[in-house]
C-alpha cells in the first residue's frame, strides 16, 4: 500500500470484494464523498480489481488483505495501514457470512459453523477495533459501523417456532451488545460506535429470491450516513434503517 499524495479521510471496509455486495456499495459511496477507501477482504484479487476500478474512475482506492478468522493478518492490516496512514476516519465492519441459511434449529447447528461465524461476525470484529484504535482516535471524528441483521430479533426476543440461522443470528446478537459496549468504552473520545441493519438486501441475484430487496446502493446510504454522523450524532444505538 502507496503513501497517499494528499491526506484525505479514510475509510476501511471489510468484506469489500464482490461487486455486488453491501461493502463495495458503501467504499464506492464513501469515495464519491472524497474518502480514500481501503477495500479489505480475504480474496485480495477481487478487492483489488474493485479498488483498480475506483481508481480508473478517478477516486483514491487501495486494497488489502484481510481475514478476520486469523491474529496474524488482523494485526498485519493495522501494521500496514499505520504505514501508509496517520489516522483513520472511518472503520465498516461489514464482513459476514451465513452459512447456516438452511438450518432452523439450535439443535442442528454444527458447533465448528458456530465457531467460525463469531470468529468473523464478532471476535474478528472485536480485535480488528481494537487493532485500529490507535488510527481511529488520531482522527478528529472517527466513526465505527458494525452491519447487523435483524435476524439478531429471533434471540433478542425469543418466540415459539423455528429460529432460521440460529447461529448467525446470535452472533448478531452478540455483535449488536458488543457495539453498545464499544460506545459506552469510547463515551469520553470523539469516536462514535453504531450498528445498521441494511435490511434484505440483493446481493446474491443468481439465487432469484430477492425480487423485492434493497439494491445494495440503496442499503449503503443507511451505512454510510451511520459512516459520516456529525458531532451531535447518537453512538451505541442499533439502527434498522437511517432516520429520514
């Protein structure tokens, strides 16, 4: 990663390589908002053919490497970044996977899918804050938003019947309690933790059951608006959507 020619805010956005997910919609929206966006993910090559794109547009783009699963890679991300940047402005938790979609039990969950989902959704995330803390309070208004589900609701407020993806849905839970704890811990600093819940959202077209979901671009704006709060903006609250 280059030094930056001039020292623009900065935005980090994890799980930043599909096209057509929710963390390309909002670093393309934080872009045109004159951020340098960082685009982290696993598959390095996607995200930097997404930050190349940006780039060619006009915009200030990079990529870097990030899996929130491993130590190692969390703490060579702020290595790196603290390299190229003196501060960050802006950290997305947006990386997530369910790969529970099917199961409507707790009973049937596989124990190593319940482990790797809060390896991700919510000690990746934890560690990943605490990594970019230092950056984070260099800026003069850092802002943390961790992208939740509303399928947290199903252990927030248990009710007879299935319980669909039992275990994304606790570590969303458990990511929403985290961004409340977050906030209450930076309460004294200029850095504010919140938590959006972008919806349904049609991110994975080819499975043709997302007739009537946002667009990625249209679930970005709540993101971003959480992403660029002003000074009077609430910190550890969980939004379903941006208040209008």
């Amino acid at each position: 990663m280059r030094k930056p020619q001039k020292m623009l805010p900065v935005a980090l956005v994890t799980g930043a390589s599909r096209r057509l997910g929710i963390g390309f919609a909002v670093a393309q929206q934080l872009a045109r908002r004159n951020y340098h966006v960082i685009l982290a993910a696993r598959n390095l090559e996607q995200s930097e053919e997404l930050a190349f794109g940006l780039c060619h547009q006009g915009f200030r783009a990079s990529a870097i490497r990030l899996d929130l699963a491993d130590s190692s890679s969390i703490a060579d991300v702020a290595a790196t970044v603290g390299n190229a940047f003196s501060h960050v402005d802006v950290l997305i938790n947006n990386a997530s996977h369910m790969p529970d979609f099917q199961t409507a039990c707790p009973l049937d969950v596989d124990i190593k899918v319940l482990r790797a989902l809060f390896e991700v959704n919510v000690f990746g995330c934890w560690h990943l804050t605490q990594a970019l803390l230092p950056l984070l309070q260099r800026a003069r208004a850092a802002r943390i938003v961790n992208v939740t589900s509303s399928a947290a609701q199903q252990i927030g407020k248990p009710r007879p019947g299935p319980i669909f993806s039992p275990a994304y849905s606790l570590a969303k839970h458990t990511l929403n309690n985290l961004t409340v704890v977050l906030a209450q811990a930076l309460a004294n600093t200029a850095v504010k933790v919140n938590a959006i819940d972008p919806g349904s959202v049609a991110t994975h077209p080819e499975r043709g059951d997302n007739a009537f979901d946002r667009s990625p671009e249209e679930a970005a704006k709540d993101v971003v608006w959480a992403a660029t709060l002003d000074a009077a903006g609430p910190s550890g609250c969980i939004f379903s959507a941006a208040p209008r």
